[in-house]
C-alpha cells in the first residue's frame, strides 16, 4: 500500500506556537507551547525570568520577588529593593 499525507505546521487557535530555525525536527518544523493560568503576579512586574523551578520577577518600584510553585499556584515572596 501507498499514498500520500499533507500535514498543516499552522497550530490552531488553542495554542501558541513558534516557529523553529531551519525546521529540522519535529518533522512539522514547530512546537506548540500551551499557555496554563496559575495566578497573578505581585504588583506592577515589568520582568520576570525562571531558574531551577522557581520565578524571578521586577516591578516598576524596583522591588524584587521569587515565586515558588506549589501545585497549580504560585506563593511570590517580596525580596526588596536592591541598591541604585
């Protein structure tokens, strides 16, 4: 038996996807990245980053926080304010 297959790299609108340089592997040249609420960031975060399973995040007044998972929410902890 043979024949042929036609395969759309378009995601749906459920997810967020982003394409991959070169298009090697997976064969359909994207990953698809599923977008999972787990709460609210504290104050007003203008960055945030992750490290070794734990969140890092700035605010407009400078103050720093960590977040920590735990199950489906994350705990944030202020860190203060670092020197100028």
């Amino acid at each position: 038996m043979i024949g042929t297959s036609t395969v759309s790299i378009e995601p749906d609108s459920t997810v967020f996807s982003i394409a991959l340089s070169g298009y090697g592997y997976p064969a359909e040249g994207r990953f698809s990245i599923d977008w999972i609420s787990h709460g609210n960031t504290p104050g007003n975060i203008t960055a945030i980053t992750g490290l070794d399973g734990k969140f890092f995040a700035a605010d407009s007044n400078r103050t720093l926080w960590s977040g920590t998972p735990s199950g489906e929410d994350i705990s944030w902890k202020g860190q203060g304010r670092p020197m100028a």
